[in-house]
C-alpha cells in the first residue's frame, strides 16, 4: 500500500468519524449511556472501544505503549469528541509523514497477551 493510499483511506475514516460524531452528538443524553445489551454495552461504550482500538493502533505505529480506554473516562460525548479531535490531529501530522521508506520497514509489536508479530508496516 502506498502513502497515497492510506491518506485517501485516512480521508474516509476522519469523515465518516466526524459524520459519526455528528450524528451521536444530536441524540438524547440518556440514549448515549443507556445500556443496550450489545458487545460494548450501547452507544458509549462502543465508541470509547473505536477510539480506544485507533489509539492502540497508533501507539503501536509510532513505537508508544498502548493503553485501552476505559468507558468511564469519557462520560460524555462532548469530553469523547475532544478526545477524537486530538487524535484526529495527532493522526493526520502522522500520515502525512508517512514516506514509502517507513511504509516498508518491519512493524513490530506485542498484543496485550505478550504475543508478538511483526509484519510490514504497510499491511
């Protein structure tokens, strides 16, 4: 995969988080946190999960420790949106450094089992 590539995929994924946020940021308080028996619980939490699986993706990239977001720390959309606006910007800075170089050194990293992998950091 080339840079140009992942910018116009790194394009689609901010606008369709922002449309996201957009339309979770118009609907009632109660709903946001209601409970709703799914994977992640309901609304809150499966969005702390999207936001928390981007970061951890992200620190892996950039050789950081990656931390799971806990539900509790976001409890409401607004303190959520800041949370993505600031990885957002952290995010695109990165893709736009991205140069074919990088894209084909090894990316390295242990999952939280201690398992390790290491493929091409394009894949």
């Amino acid at each position: 995969m080339s840079q140009h590539e992942i910018q116009i995929l790194y394009d689609y994924d901010q606008w369709a988080d922002l449309k996201l946020l957009e339309v979770i940021a118009a609907t009632n308080k109660d709903h946001y946190k209601q409970d709703l028996a799914s994977s992640f619980g309901g609304i809150h939490g499966t969005l702390v999960h999207i936001l928390s699986a981007d970061k951890v993706w992200f620190a892996r990239w950039t050789g950081q420790t990656p931390v799971l977001l806990k539900p509790e720390g976001f409890p409401t959309v607004e303190v959520e949106k800041k949370q993505w606006d600031a990885y957002r910007c952290e995010m695109s800075h990165f893709v736009r450094g991205l140069t074919e170089e990088k894209l084909n050194q090894p990316l390295q990293y242990d999952d939280f089992k201690g398992n390790s992998y290491s493929h091409p950091f394009s894949q």
